[in-house]
C-alpha cells in the first residue's frame, strides 16, 4: 500500500500537485536537497518552528502572485509552485511523524502541523482571488505538462466550492476542517490499539521453535502474543489448536472497538454532507471523478465484473479446504475464518508438498533486503549507496541515495521493524517532492517485518517487493519538472499499479534463485521447493482476489449510502453476497472499524483491484522477455515509471504495451487452475 497524499480529500492536486517550473530566483539550493528526514531527527519545537515557516513563506508567495500585474503569466504560475509544494512536503512530513515518531509530543506536534496545513490547503482552495488569478494564466502557448498541470489545478479548485457562495465556502470550510481531525483519530484509533491474548505453551503446539524463541514464557506462564503482524501471522498459519486462533483472530477483528464506532459513523457523515454539498450525490461520486474510472457507476460495474469473474474459482478453492478440514472434522460443513490461513496451508504442504515452515528458512530479512536491492539494481540499472550518518527519526531506520551512473535520483529511508507506537501495516511515504533540476525526491518505506535474522513469510517477501514498487516510482518519476506530475502523482487508481508489477518477481525462479538461501548453509532454494512454492500460489487466488473485491464492495458501499446506516450490519450485508463463508465479520466482531483505507482510500479501495488487472497485463510483456530482461525493464521504467503523472495513466500503459489495457489477463490467469 501507498500511503495517501496527507491532503485534504479533494484538494491533493491543488496542494501537492499544482506546480510548474519556478522563476530563477524562486527555484530551491541543491544544498537543500534531501533533508526532509533530518527534520524529524530535531525536537518538536523545531519542527513545528519548521511547519510554521513553510506557512508562512507558502502565504508570502500567494500574497505576491495576487498582487502580481496582467501579463505575469510566468511569475504567477512559479510563485504558486513554490508555495503548494511547500505546504505539501510539510504535510507529508507531518503525516508520516505521526504514524511513526517515536516520540508521543513529536507525534503530537506533527498532528497540530498537519491541522494547520489542512486549514490552510483549504484557504488556498476557496481563495477566489487566486483561483481568477490562475485562471487567466494564457497557455495557448504552454507545452502539454503545463496544461495538464493546469487544468487538474483549476478543476480541484471548483470542486473545492471556490466558484460557490460566501456561506457555501464557509460550510466547506467547516467540514473538511472538521474531517481533517475525524480522519487522524480513526487512523490512530487504529495505530494504538494493539490487543494482547495470553496462551500457555501447549496452546501455541504447531508454531515455529524460532518464533516462540523470540516468545518466552513469562512468569506467569503464558506467552504473550500481540495482533502485530509478526506475532498474528505464524500463529494463524501454524497453530494446531482451533481456539487459539479464533481467540486471536477475534482480538485482531475487534482493534479500534468500541472507539472508532462513533468515529467512523462521523466520518462517513461529514462526507456525505461535504459531498452534497459540493452537488454530488454522494461521496462515492465524488471521489471517482478524478479517478481513471470517472464514475461511481462505472467502479460498482468492474466491481461486479469482479465479483462475477471469481465466483467460479472462489467455490472451488472453498470446496478444497473444507475437503481437507474434513479430515480433522469429519462432521465439518463450513470453513471459520480463522481456520483459512490454517487449511491453506495444509493444503499446500499436503496437495503440493510445499512446507512453509521450510520454506521461511530461505528468506532471512537481510537476504531479502539485499535481494530487492540487487534485483531492482541489475534490472532498472541503479545503484545503492548506505547514507551512514544520516539523520533520522529513529535508530532503527536504514538510508540509500540512489544512482543512475553519477546522477543522484533520491534517497530512500527504511524502517522496516515494528515498535509501540509505530504504524501497523506495510506503506510507503513521502517526504520531498521531486522536482526535475530543484529537488530530488526522499521517501520511506515503512513496515513491520522480523529484525535482522529473523525469518519471514513468503507473503511478507511479497509485500517487501510491492512497497519497494511504489518507493522506485516515487523516485523514478521524481524527475519530472513539475512536482504535480511527479512520482506517485498519478490518477490514484493507477498507483498501485507498479507495486502490483513488482510484487510478481519474488514468484520467479531465476528472480529466487538469485536471492532466496537458506538461513544457515547459504545454499540457494533447490528448483523443487520453488515448483512448489509456485503451484501452491496459485492455490486460493479465487479466495483471495474475492475478498479484493468484497472489501473495494465495502469501501464503495459506504461513501455511497446515505449516513446513519450500522456499519456492522451493512459490513454483514456486503460479505454475504461477496463471499461464500465468513471472513471479515463474524457476530461480535468489528472489522470495519480497524479497515484504515477507509480513511486514505476513502470509497476507493477498488483502486488495489483495478491496479491488478493492469498489472498483469503489463506483465504479459515480462513473462514473454524473462522477469530479469533489462532492457524490458528500462522500457517500462522510461515509458511508465519515469512518465510519473506527465499524462493520463493510460497513455502511458498503452505507450508500453503498444495497444490500450484490458481483463484479459486478469481472467486467463484467474481461471487458469
């Protein structure tokens, strides 16, 4: 996942994305460059000193275009760059302190920042004066990137209500202030609650020696297990004992219970009102405008196509595990939630002889960092350099500039281990915005996978790989001109797309053999675990993909109801026509209200669904050349990597491709088992 532009919901292309090239004498020091990191590494007072100054040079800046005379075209268009991507690059800093600071008055400090740039991102929306000003800029004869810059800018200011009323802009006003706070306290409601259940020794039978290694017995002589994910994973996969994982699963569904029930209630109200407002007739509609889907209507009808093109698959992966758990349960008729990951797993190791304990052996964390590097390296021709003093925000946090031959394209910066108070998932940050021959592109990497020598799931490998997908499309594309068409910039429903690509090589047997050894001889992964491994895969991707759309269902069925429904109960209604079993709601729990991309994602979430069909098209071009083909890779980093946001997403993927995107590779590999 890539963590959403902390923006105002509407506004990301106005605030972090309205730019063109800056007049000399506004343009940033290359002295300047890549330190965004460091900010976080100073006290909270700094920071906010910091936060404060980025307002106040942004509203020196808006001040002088407006005083600006006729024919400025030019100074106007720099002086407004510079002021949005100045607010932008203190917002995405201000967003990514709080879900990983260390420090809970740094969290704090970033939190009233984060405020402070929202009220004012929605200043500088309803600012009627400055919405005229930019909308008598001449372009006729600009080049294409400018207009498309252009023309994105001006339509989020109407949608923005700058063309409405003084008591219309009020309300706006009111509400997105308002959502700003309601969207921080959903996603730390989240954040916080991390659930603890107790299990004695014999209870935890089935788990790995080296995960219950790291686990030992307290004084009272349980084991403490946590919802984290390096905790919750192995013990849904491993466990023998049933009750063990439902009580563990149950704690898992229930985190920001009973907190965000009136949080995301409200929140799903005040979007609705600020939708309607604006006059659409809900939010859903609101949020696909800008979208390469346009519509609401058009995103329920792929998601239906959806729903129907894996029903198929889906009941025949049920059918599988409820055979098997008949073995164990002979009077068996369903199959629980928490006893998915459980039978998939045996089916793997007994119907394809995959044993996935034995497959952990290979991927050791820092193999697997060093084979992303290695990989991504040889095939996009870059190089890595540790930064050694770099100043960071926690110790924990490893940092590389990247090189193309002597030119530097950006730092990345990886906190990739779990600690309290730390954001929970897998997401990649921002930190600068690149901006061809200004700033060079920073960004972060955040997860929360085993320390050096400990071993991961073959899903976390996977994962590794996705994230480092949009970290090298934030810095590939950071090249661009203009910070509104740079990196992840893009229709947000493409941006998954090169995370979806890249997560595809760690399936590859030349891309395994090149990085997967074991633990302790070093040996490479022999060519039949990989056979395995790659057989088994393909087990429960009908499961899997369905619940894809079940939860883009969700997330689109909420923001296009009318506000007050139950979201427990609505939750219920949507798993019952998407899957055929219970997965995410069971009585008593509350999954919904710990799903996070109802915040960034908003109804979007079909966005992970829709960025999976375009990727395995573009992949069709990889499996035809080799997964380690450079010179395909370097196609695709020039022709859609490096395009960032420079033009619609489907020009460049048709650029690629050689003709437009379709289903068809979705279906033929959905329906090839």
């Amino acid at each position: 996942m890539r963590t959403p532009l902390t923006l105002l919901p509407g506004l990301a292309l106005v605030a972090a994305c309205a730019t063109t090239p800056l007049a000399k004498e506004a343009a940033m020091s290359t002295a300047t460059l890549m330190k965004g990191a460091s900010l976080l590494a100073a006290p909270a007072a700094s920071f906010t000193a910091t936060c404060e100054d980025a307002l106040d040079k942004a509203k020196a800046h808006l001040a002088a275009l407006k005083a600006l005379p006729p024919g400025s075209d030019a100074k106007a268009l720099a002086l407004y760059d510079e002021a949005t991507t100045l607010v932008s690059n203190a917002s995405a800093r201000a967003g990514l302190s709080r879900e990983v600071h260390p420090d809970a008055a740094f969290r704090a400090a970033a939190e009233a920042c984060e405020q402070k740039l929202e009220a004012f991102n929605v200043e500088i929306a309803q600012d009627r004066a400055l919405y005229d000003a930019l909308s008598k800029v001449d372009t006729a004869k600009a080049d294409a990137p400018t207009r498309y810059w252009l023309f994105k800018a001006l339509r989020e200011f109407r949608r923005a209500g700058v063309d409405r009323d003084e008591a219309t802009r009020a309300q706006v006003k009111a509400l997105n202030d308002e959502l700003v706070k309601i969207g921080q306290a959903f996603a730390r409601n989240i954040r916080d609650d991390v659930r603890t259940v107790k299990f004695t020794a014999a209870e935890l039978d089935g788990v790995p020696a080296d995960w219950l290694k790291e686990h030992p017995v307290g004084a009272d002589g349980t084991i403490a297990v946590t919802t984290n994910t390096p905790d919750y994973l192995p013990v849904m996969l491993y466990a023998k004992r049933a009750a063990t994982r439902e009580a563990l699963w149950r704690e898992q569904k229930s985190r920001a219970y009973p907190a965000n029930e009136p949080v995301l209630k409200e929140l799903l109200a005040k979007r609705h009102a600020l939708a309607t407002l604006l006059g659409y007739a809900s939010w859903a509609a609101f949020a696909t405008e800008t979208r390469m889907v346009k519509t609401k209507e058009a995103a329920q009808d792929f998601i239906e196509r959806g729903r129907t093109a894996t029903l198929r698959r889906a009941e025949k992966d049920m059918a599988v595990l409820l055979e098997r758990k008949k073995k164990d349960v002979p009077q068996a008729t369903s199959v629980e939630p928490w006893e998915q990951d459980f039978y998939e797993d045996r089916v793997k190791n007994e119907q394809y002889g995959l044993d996935s304990q034995a497959l952990r052996a290979f991927f050791e964390y820092g193999a697997v960092k060093r084979g992303v590097m290695d990989i991504t390296g040889r095939l996009f021709g870059v190089r890595y350099e540790k930064v050694a003093d770099a100043q960071t925000w926690h110790p924990d946090v490893e940092t590389f500039d990247l090189f193309d031959g002597a030119t530097k394209l950006g730092r990345i910066h990886l906190d990739m281990h779990p600690r309290e108070n730390k954001y929970k998932h897998a997401a990649q940050f921002g930190l600068t915005t690149g901006r061809g021959g200004k700033d060079l592109p920073e960004a972060v990497l955040v997860c929360n996978f085993p320390r050096p020598g400990g071993l991961m799931q073959h899903s976390e490998v996977e994962t590794f790989f996705h994230e480092f997908g949009h970290l090298l499309h934030e810095i590939f594309g950071g090249r661009q001109p203009y910070a509104a068409l740079s990196g992840t910039r893009t229709e947000w429903d493409f941006v998954e797309v090169p995370s979806m690509l890249l997560q595809e090589w760690p399936l590859d047997a030349s891309v395994l053999k090149a990085f997967a050894l074991h633990h302790e001889t070093k040996a490479p992964m022999p060519d039949a675990l990989i056979a395995q491994l790659r057989a088994a895969k393909e087990f429960g991707v009908g499961l899997m993909e369905r619940r894809q759309f079940f939860l883009a269902a969700v997330s689109l069925d909420f923001h296009a109801r009318a506000p007050g429904f139950d979201t427990n109960v609505a939750l219920k209604e949507v798993q019952e026509r998407f899957l055929p079993f219970r997965r995410e709601w069971v009585d008593g729990t509350h999954f919904e209200l710990a799903f996070g991309h109802l915040d960034g994602y908003s109804a979007t979430y079909y966005t992970y669904l829709w960025s999976t069909v375009i990727a395995k098209d573009l992949l069709t071009r990889f499996t035809a050349a080799g997964m380690l083909d450079a010179t395909t890779a370097r196609d695709y980093r020039q022709k859609v990597l490096e395009a960032g946001g420079g033009r619609e997403a489907a020009a460049s993927v048709e650029y690629f491709l050689g003709r437009p995107y379709d289903f068809k590779a979705f279906e033929t590999w959905l329906n090839a088992n």
